[in-house]
C-alpha cells in the first residue's frame, strides 16, 4: 500500500494553458487520487490558496527576474552587481522555500521545470541549495533544458548553468519527457533519469462541441472530408512537426496537420 505523502510542486507559474502547468495538473490529479496531498509553490498560481504559496519573485517575468535574465543571456562577462543581485534574490527565495516546506509539512518536492530551464536563475540556484542543506527527497521533472534552446548559448553563467540546470545530488530523481532528453542529460552531465512522456487521458472522453469548436473546421480551412490531425505545439525544430508530417502520409488519408 502506498504510504501517503505530503507533496510540494515548484515552478514559475502554475496557471493558464502553458505545457508546465498542464502536465503539472495531471501529475497532481494522479498523486492526489494515490491518497497524496498536493501542495504549490509559484509566483502566479490558480491553485486552492489554502495549498499555495505566492511569491511574486519565483515568477520569471518579475522585473528582478527578467532584468538578470536579460543580462545573462546577453553577453560572456557577468558584471559583478548582477552577481549580487542573483545571490540576493537566491537568498531570500530560498528563505520562503524553507518556510513553504515547514508550513505546509512537504515531505517530497517536484520542482517543474525550474532546475532545467534557467527562466529564473535565483530560484534554480535557491532549490539547489535548499535541496543540498535538507537532503530532502526530490523529483525534478524537467520539460526542456538549457542547451535545447539557442538563446541561452550566449551568456555569462555558466557557472550556474552547471551548478543548478540541473543539480547532480543524491536526493534528486531526474525525470524527462522524451528519449533525447534523457540521451542528452546523460551525455552532458552523467545523470540518469526516467522517461515519463507526456500523455492525454484518453479514459476519458472530451466533452461534447460547443458552438466555438463546431466552427473550427470551416475557420481553418478543413474541408467536410478531411480529417483534421492537431499538434497543438509550437514551430520550432525540437518539436519534430515533420514527424507529424510523415505519419499523416503514410495514414493514406484525406487529411490537415493543424
């Protein structure tokens, strides 16, 4: 029988239609119905409050945030006043961490994403540390890494970029969401981890056609005898659209990649 845990989620955001939050949902549906409690910690969050912390500071679009996020992924020298305001900001989420942990009992982080891409370098390098101090259990679930992203190959952090994106500690679980994903974790760093790819609950069907969907098809071209296939992801290389491409070719069928 599963022992049931107490269980702090970690990211940026928790809220709206990003894939973090998405996933981080179904996560917490499946654990919560295991008889675990789910608790959050983010700078936005559409959580129940009574299981949520805000702290306005683990948000990445915080103007603290965005302007060493600018900085770092701007040129190769560190000015030594963004070094202080990194430690700075650091100190003081990793304060509110300890307290999210002792408020709320947590006995199991996951952080989302926030030990992978470097969004907000202070609190990746405050879960690091924080998680080093306490040896508490952790599953860092990573969406995408640095290194995945050409914006983020120019900068003057690389020190914390190996420091904390992610941290290699015993107490740490990776978890990734594709196999290149764990290849390349692998290979840069020597960290294994587990595959959980991202998955829809097909149990359960959608609800039925509103009067927005039913006109979807005409709105984007699809004609009566198409059928329409939906990857809902952005353009970019590594989301492998081609791949979407050829599967539809080889259906043999009268179809639409949306």
């Amino acid at each position: 029988m599963t022992t049931a845990r107490r269980i702090g989620f970690v990211s940026t955001r928790f809220i709206g239609a990003d894939g973090v939050s998405l996933e981080t949902a179904k996560w917490a549906r499946v654990l919560e119905q295991l008889g675990h409690t789910c608790f959050y910690f983010a700078g936005a969050a559409d959580c129940p409050p009574d299981h949520c912390r805000v702290i306005p500071e683990t948000l990445f679009t915080h103007p603290d945030i965005h302007a060493i996020y600018e900085t770092a992924f701007s040129q190769r020298a560190r000015p030594p006043e963004i070094t202080r305001r990194i430690q700075q900001l650091k100190d003081n989420l990793k304060e509110q961490i300890y307290a999210f942990v002792r408020d709320f009992n947590v006995e199991l982080l996951i952080p989302e994403n926030a030990l992978a891409s470097p969004m907000n370098i202070p609190l990746g390098i405050a879960l690091t540390e924080f998680i080093a101090e306490t040896q508490i259990p952790t599953i860092a679930h990573h969406h995408d890494f640095f290194w995945e992203r050409k914006r983020f190959l120019v900068n003057c952090v690389w020190d914390y970029l190996n420091m904390a994106f992610p941290p290699h500690l015993p107490s740490i679980r990776h978890v990734v969401i594709n196999s290149s994903a764990a290849n390349q974790l692998s290979l840069r760093t020597g960290i294994s981890s587990l595959l959980v790819p991202n998955v829809m609950d097909f149990d359960h069907p959608p609800p039925p056609l509103d009067d927005y969907a039913r006109g979807a098809r005409g709105a984007l071209g699809v004609a009566p005898t198409e059928r329409m296939f939906l990857q809902p992801t952005r353009v970019v290389p590594r989301k492998g659209i081609e791949h979407a491409l050829e599967l539809i070719h080889r259906c043999g069928l009268a179809a639409r990649l949306v």
